[in-house]
C-alpha cells in the first residue's frame, strides 16, 4: 500500500490493496480526517469484496438530518460529524 500527499490540491493519494471493505474504509477515513486535506483519491482494491461505501461532502446548507434518512452507516456518520467539527 502506498499513500501520498499532493500539497498543490491538497490531496491524499491512496493505492494498493485492503484485506477487507471496513478496512479500506478506516484507511480513507483517517486519510481524509487528516489537518490540511480537501479530498482523497480512492485507488484502493479490496481483496475480500464487500458492500461498496456512500461517501458524503457535507456543504453549507445542507441539512443534516437530511443526511441521517439516507441509507449511511454508521462510520459514516462519524466522518461527516469530524470533518464539520474540524473545520
């Protein structure tokens, strides 16, 4: 697994292999929690396939509980409410 750091777009570049779907979600949650990144690029496999994630931006004005009737899990919702926090 190689991870990189863009610092002109502030972007995370993710490539390799994951084990497994919740582990390539924790690498590209922490990656994209991180101080000073926008956006993380997802070259990420899985080895054990699983249920693909839906990831959100959240924007001004967007409604959280708008957010909370979509089908998110749970680690999802976590992301969202430290990337608000964070900023």
């Amino acid at each position: 697994m190689a991870i990189g750091f863009d610092a002109a777009s502030s972007t995370v570049i993710v490539q390799g292999m994951a084990d497994t779907q919740e582990t390539k979600e924790k690498i590209l949650l922490c990656c994209g929690n991180a101080h000073g990144v926008e956006n993380v690029e997802d070259q990420l496999g899985v080895t054990q396939a699983g249920v693909e994630p839906q990831f959100y931006t959240v924007v001004s004005g967007i409604r959280f509980l708008k957010l909370l009737n979509s089908s998110m899990v749970m680690p999802m919702l976590i992301w969202v409410f430290l990337k608000q926090t964070s900023r």
